[in-house]
C-alpha cells in the first residue's frame, strides 16, 4: 500500500511546529505518484489565508515541495511518496 506525506509548517518563527497530514493510495506507485503531484499543486495548506502565488518544486520522483506567496510571508509544504512496509 502507498501513502501520500503532507508535512506543512505552522506556528510563529519561534515555535515553529509541523503538521502532517496522509492520504492512502489503493494502487501502484505509479498512481501514488499523480496523485502526490496533483496534491502538491492542489492541497489548500491553512497559511497563507489569501494565497497569491504557488510554486511547485519536484526534488525528485516521490518528492514534491510547494511554495505558497502570501501578502506578507512565503509558506512551503512537503509531499512525498511513502510505501507502507510495516503496520501492526
């Protein structure tokens, strides 16, 4: 089974804390991979409240980072491609 990570950033400068939100994908990595894309230029994160511009950033084939401008600060996001290789 495949999952989708989104891991983004929220709190003040000084107390910065990540939230990390999964999807589970019924398929191959092949599709986790669309869909991970997909999310990362779809996901609305909970910063900036009026988003002016997004850029998407592939670092590699399960690896996505997202820059959302806001009208005073930038915010990224990360998704990524995880397999799940144990569960209990």
């Amino acid at each position: 089974m495949w999952w989708i990570l989104i891991e983004e950033n929220h709190g003040s400068s000084d107390a910065k804390e990540w939230r990390t939100s999964t999807v589970k994908v019924n398929g191959d990595r092949w599709l986790a991979r669309a869909k991970a894309e997909e999310l990362a230029r779809t996901h609305v994160p909970r910063h900036p409240a009026f988003a002016q511009r997004r850029s998407v950033l592939k670092v590699d084939d399960d690896h996505w980072v997202t820059i959302v401008q806001g009208a005073t600060r930038d915010y990224h996001f990360r998704v990524t491609v995880a397999e799940l290789v144990h569960d209990e």
